[in-house]
C-alpha cells in the first residue's frame, strides 16, 4: 500500500515541513517541500497554519500519516549549552502542530506519532543524516551551506514553496527523515 505522509520539524522560528509518500520499503516521492517562519511563535503558528492549507489543497485526501518530531532534554545538551525553556518552546510548537493538523486533516483516525530525535536519526550527525535522506529519495545534492559547509542543499525536484531559501533545507531535510520514518512505522 502507497502511503503519503506529512513529516514535521518543529521549531520556535522556523517549522520544516514535507510530503513524502511510498510503501514501507520502497521509498519514494519527495512531493513537497516547505516551510512556516515567524518573528514571533504566533505568526509561526499562523504561517503554519496557511502552508497546513496549502498542502491540504493539494495531498489533503492522499495524506495517510503525520509525524512531528517529539522533543526530548538530553544531559549532554549541557555542554552544547542547550536551555530547557528553549525545548519547552519547541515542544509548545510541536503541540501547536500537532493541532492544527488534526484540524486542518479532519480525521480523528489519522494516525500521528512524534518520535524522539534519536528514535528516527539515531546518534548519526545531521549533516549525514540529511545526505543519507536524499540518498534515499534520489534526490542530487545542488551545494553544500551553513555552519562549515556541511549541510546539503538539493536539487530541486520536488513542489518548493517560494520562501524556501538555502537555509531553509535544515529544516525542512529533517522533516523529510521525519516523513521516511512514518513510511516504516505507520
């Protein structure tokens, strides 16, 4: 059975979004790629909610499956110098999400779930996850940007939204890991 799943990045400024869809073992498409930004949490969430109404517009009965990635304090995010109230306002992001999907889908029955980072990316650096990821779609890697050049930019070959820019494909790259991993789990 062909799945199409919504994978979600939630952030406090920015939320990667991507429609992925495949079976179980054969991933796939990558059909989508956007992202929610904001000054503030609110018009994050408002943006959100209208690229929610963008993708519901165009996969909305094709959808079988969302996945937010959950949020989770580690001890050595100590030493990365991590602050718990960032995470709570993170997780507050993935809650909001989590909401309006439920709304913006209409279906009690469409199954979310939100893994923990190390539950979908194990311990590998993001960096080579992300690589990994459009391996997996088959997806060419355009550049490389951001903190020391690692982090991939691709090829489009998907649906991008106009106010995706370079920087965006960091979140919106682990958005679809997120959705790669429900085509396994849902």
């Amino acid at each position: 059975m062909k799945h199409c799943i919504l994978g979600i990045d939630p952030g406090v400024a920015k939320i990667g979004l991507a429609v992925v869809s495949g079976s179980s073992r054969t991933a796939t498409d990558f059909l989508w790629a956007g992202v929610a930004k904001g000054k503030t949490n609110l018009r994050t969430i408002r943006s959100l909610w209208f690229e929610l109404a963008h993708i519901k517009v165009h996969y909305g009965t094709k959808i079988t499956g969302i996945v937010i990635e959950g949020q989770e304090y580690y001890l050595t995010d100590q030493e990365r110098k991590s602050k718990p109230e960032d995470l709570i306002k993170v997780a507050f992001m993935a809650g909001a999400a989590a909401g309006i999907c439920t709304n913006a889908f209409g279906s009690e029955d469409l199954p979310i779930k939100c893994p923990l980072p190390k539950e979908w990316k194990g311990n590998v650096p993001k960096h080579i996850k992300q690589e990994r990821i459009l391996k997996e779609l088959n997806i060419p890697v355009l550049k490389h940007v951001g903190r020391g050049g690692k982090f991939p930019v691709p090829k489009p070959t998907m649906m991008v939204r106009n106010n995706v820019t370079d920087s965006c494909w960091y979140d919106i790259l682990d958005a679809a890991g997120l959705a790669l991993w429900g085509l396994e789990e849902l």
